[in-house]
C-alpha cells in the first residue's frame, strides 16, 4: 500500500468513527500497577486502589468493583464516599444477577450482600471433618454449588438461596466411573448451563498440575436427578476465557482441544450439556480463543490465527499469536468472515457491549505494549479507547502461558 493509499483509507475510518460518539460502557483497567475505572464515552479515569493491585471485577450493577491486592480481595464503590472493604485472602465470586459476593470460610460457604439484608448469611455449613473443594453459582444467581470433600469422597451439593441445601450426588468418583469407566479422582465445578439444569465440572485426573495444564475433560450434572454425563469427547483448557454461555441459548461455547500450546489444536464449539451433542464450528486450520456471545445471541465474536502446530515456544509460537485477528460468525458457524486486520497488533479478548453495536478488545503490539480499542461491528471502523492498560511492557508478556495472556488480571468491561 503506498503512503497516500494508507492516508486516504485512514481517513475514511477516522471519518466513519467520527460519526458515532463510540461505545458506551465502563471499563475497569489496570495502569501504573493501580486499578482505575473509566465510563465511556465522556467520563474521567479515576483511581480505585492504592497500591499494586489486579484482577478488577464489576458487580452485576456496576456499583461496585472488586481487585485482588498483596493478596488481599477488596471491594470498593465505584460511586465514591466510602472505604475499601478488606475481605483478607481467598476466593471470592459475584452472583452472576445480583450484588452478591459468595466466599468460604472455616464454617462454610457464605453470602456477603452489599444491598438488602441479610449482610452476611451462611448458606452451607460445612461438615465436620470435611472441606469445600470448588465452589460456583449458576447461572441466574439463584443457586450456588459446592464439592465438598470427606472421608476421601468428593460429594456434590446444591443450594438455592433462602432453602436448605441438598446432596446432588454422593461420592461424585463413583458414581461417574460406573458410567464412563473412568478411574480418577478431583473435580471443580464451572458454573451451570444457562437455563441452570445442569452443573458442568471439570475432572481433574490424578489432581495434577501439569496434566490438567494440558486440557481436562467436562461433565454435565442434572441438577435435580444426579445423573452425569460425559459433556466434551475431547479435552479443553480450562482457562475462564475459553468457555462463554449466553441468556439466548442452552448451549456452551468453548474451545476444544488439548495440548497446553494455544496456537494449535484449539477448535471453537458447541456444546449442549442436555444431550452431549457436540458441534465444531471451525477447522483444523484456525487456532481460536477467547469467544464471546453477542448479548442477542446471534453472533459469536473470537480471535484466531492460523495452526501452526506444535511449536513450544520462541520465534514461530511469537510470530503465530501476533497474527491473532477478531473474527465475527453466526450462532451457526456460518457467515464467517474477518473483523479486525491490522497487522502491527495482535487482537484478543472481545466484549461486546450491551446495545451489540460495538466489541471492545485487547491489543498488543510488537513492543508487548497493551491498549484497549472498539470496532464497531456492522463496518469495521477502529477506535482506540486507553492508550496504555497493564504495567511496562515486558519481553515475555507475549508469552503468557503457551500464548494465552490472562486479560482478567489487567481489565474489565461491564
């Protein structure tokens, strides 16, 4: 492309974003190791943490925020005039509806409101002699799930809030073997399908490390009846960002594939946990991350890069991500087509906003430098929002883990 060539066409995307006032949303970002909030399109970045901070999350009504800090898991209002609230280490996870905070403590699994009464309620109480291994809500927020383990048995139970809880399946291991003739031990739960029928878990071989770091297999549970079934024929990572579900439908969307590396084998699909069945919406050729539904649930956004196979790292692992591009495709896998193609970036991790007009995404440039923009999706047009997201550019954050950087660390839309 010549000089006058690349100066008209970027004119023309300058003047077609011009028209619009860009995306409305609220970003929570991590800069200069603090966490900040911006509402777009008008609003000022203000500071929330003091201090190193990451992992911003936003309650369900943006009211809040929460960060993990040295290693402690704070809430603040984003909406000013009071003090951080100090939840001291652990695992935390917002109600997917409501401004309701779900942790465990030495008694058991708690419910800490930030609106309403009661405060704090204790919804599971934990066996004597046992321990909550995972813990996740479903999916409207009305009911939260628990493994917990005793006497070498992992036991699946269920709570819906405001009701006592109920034994889901006894000795999870054993149940699940005679169905699949699997011998293994460790699950963890990942949430519920949409229509909260079924819990979905990981199973975990073995519980190691570095065998799960190669992609785990997923079962669904029914809720009411315990039977499980096998969810996925193949293994996926169990990275968040790999696994998207949406109001519109009750099927899952993850990347299948198993080995660590992320620029291959990694194939974006359909799974439906009420009957098993499985659907590959890509091909062998394309690597696929990070999918995101639409909020109709028409259209499924991701970024992808050509396979290149095993490659473990170094020159051809660097150069396969930074050709990752959004992608945009129908619910079906049909109407595929390219999204994004600038090549001095390599994009990932789209959010659609609420109104569907717009996807934000992370970039990365060629210096492992990070900055949030907007494409807007019925033509393309490009917009930077925040100049510089994450700390200074290191020279092995394009490496992540096998290629996959953590997003949720350094950013989140509502």
């Amino acid at each position: 492309m010549t000089l006058r060539v690349f100066a008209i066409a970027a004119l023309i995307t300058s003047f077609a974003i011009g028209q619009e006032s860009g995306p409305v949303a609220k970003v929570a970002y991590l800069h200069n190791q603090k966490i900040w909030i911006k509402e777009r399109p008008n609003g000022e970045p203000r500071q929330m943490s003091q201090g190193f901070a990451e992992f911003p999350r936003w309650s369900p009504s943006g009211k809040w925020l929460s960060f993990v800090q040295n290693p402690n898991f704070f809430v603040v209002s984003t909406e000013g005039g009071s003090t951080p609230v100090n939840f001291g280490p652990g695992e935390f996870r917002w109600s997917p509806t409501r401004d309701e905070l779900a942790f465990v403590d030495e008694v058991g699994l708690n419910v800490r409101r930030f609106e309403g009464a009661p405060l704090q309620e204790l919804v599971f109480q934990m066996p004597r002699g046992a321990s909550i291994s995972s813990f996740d809500w479903n999916f409207d927020g009305s009911a939260l799930a628990v493994i917990v383990v005793q006497n070498g048995l992992s036991n699946l139970w269920s709570t819906t809030l405001g009701e006592k809880p109920a034994e889901v399946v006894h000795d999870i291991n054993v149940r699940q073997s005679r169905a699949f003739r699997l011998a293994h031990i460790g699950f963890s739960l990942a949430g519920s399908s949409s229509d909260g029928r079924y819990w979905l878990m990981w199973r975990h071989p073995s519980n190691s490390a570095s065998l799960a770091a190669d992609g785990l297999s997923m079962f669904s549970v029914n809720a009411v009846s315990g039977d499980i079934q096998l969810l996925m024929p193949q293994s996926a990572l169990v990275h968040s960002d790999f696994f998207a579900r949406t109001s519109q439908r009750t099927d899952l969307l993850i990347v299948a594939g198993d080995n660590r590396e992320t620029w291959t084998n990694k194939r974006l699909t359909l799974a439906e946990p009420s009957t098993g069945k499985t659907v590959a919406l890509t091909d062998t050729k394309a690597a696929v991350t990070t999918p995101a539904w639409s909020p109709d649930g028409r259209l499924i956004a991701y970024s992808a890069a050509t396979d290149i196979g095993s490659a473990g790292g170094g020159t051809p692992a660097r150069n396969a991500v930074f050709e990752r591009r959004l992608w945009l495709m129908n619910a079906d896998g049909t109407g595929t087509h390219q999204l994004t193609s600038d090549t001095r970036y390599r994009d990932e991790s789209p959010h659609w906003t609420s109104d569907g007009r717009y996807i934000l995404f992370l970039r990365m440039d060629n210096q492992n430098r990070t900055s949030l923009w907007a494409v807007q999706v019925d033509n393309g047009a490009t917009q930077k929002l925040i100049d510089e997201i994450g700390g200074p550019a290191d020279s092995g954050a394009w490496f992540g883990y096998y290629g996959h950087v953590d997003w949720a660390r350094i950013f989140s839309a509502f």
